[in-house]
C-alpha cells in the first residue's frame, strides 16, 4: 500500500517540478527534475532506501530555487509537500521493513498513510491561507475602489445635470 503511494508521490513531485521548470524555459533544471525522480523511482522498485533524504534534499533545493524566482507559491509548495510526504513514507518504509506479520505491516502502514494524509491536507491548507487572505485583501481594495469610482462618476453626473446628492431626496413636508 505504501509503496504504491510512495511511487505516486515520487511520481508527482518529479512532474510537478520539472513542469514548473520547462514553464519558464529552463529545460536543464527539468532534465534534472525528472532524472532524479525516475532514479528515485527505480531505486525504491528495487527497496534501496539509503538514498531517500538525498533525493528529498535534492527536490528541496529545485524547489527552493524555482519558488525564489516566482511570484506564485502554490506549485512550489505543492511539490514541497508531495517531496516532503515521499521523504516520510520511504523513511517509513525503510522503518518497517523488518517488521513480522504481514497484518502488523499493513495496519502500520494504513494508520501512517491516513496520519500522512491528514497531515499533507492540513500543511497545504494552512500554507495556502497567507493567498486566500492575499486575494480577499486585493479583492475588498478592487471592489472599494470600484465603489469610489462610482460615488464619484455619480456625483460628476448629477453635477452636469444640475443636482446635488442633497437635492436627489424629496423636500420633507
């Protein structure tokens, strides 16, 4: 079970960065990108595990890098979280791997993957609320300037037309 997430989170990762890359046209940074995922790939296929936290610093610092030069912060944090939970559960992996019993493994294994998920789910949510209140500040700016422009396109016209704001009520009687 593990080894089929850990497969797709390498999977992911790799893609993700080196798409990143050849985004802004920097195709050596995704060459690499994908190497090191496929290397990774191959090398947790055949249960060498002592090279995880190499490939998960390598991902880091590709991570690192693209996110200095980019303006948006959700394909990077993507991939540091998907680079983060591949480092876990191959750190995991190599952790139980001596464990008896298939049912011991396997009910390790479900109850790591569903902390690992809550986990990755919650870190990307909370990373992702300095944008969501990014965008709601830009968009309560947008919408006040909007309304000033009105309030002053409506005073412009009731002054060409001869009216004041204090005249458009009627008199009281």
């Amino acid at each position: 079970m593990t080894r089929i997430a850990l497969s797709g989170l390498i999977i992911v990762t790799s893609i993700v960065i080196a798409l990143d890359y050849t985004a802004v046209q920097a195709y050596g940074f995704a060459l690499i990108a994908f190497g090191l995922g496929v290397t990774w790939l191959a090398l947790e296929m055949r249960e060498v595990r002592a090279f995880g936290t190499v490939f998960f610093l390598a991902f880091l610092i590709l991570t690192i890098l693209r996110s200095l030069a980019q303006a948006s912060v959700v394909i990077p944090l993507l991939a540091l979280i998907t680079n983060l939970a591949a480092w876990d559960l191959s750190r995991f992996r190599a952790r139980i791997s001596g464990e008896a019993g298939d049912e011991v493994v396997a009910l390790l294994e479900t109850r790591h993957l569903q902390k690992l998920a809550v986990t990755a789910l919650a870190g990307f949510v909370i990373a992702l609320l300095p944008v969501f209140i990014q965008l709601s500040l830009n968009f309560v700016i947008l919408i006040s300037i909007i309304l000033g422009i009105m309030v002053v396109l409506r005073q412009s016209v009731l002054l060409i037309n001869g009216k004041s704001s204090s005249h458009d009520t009627p008199p009281h009687q």
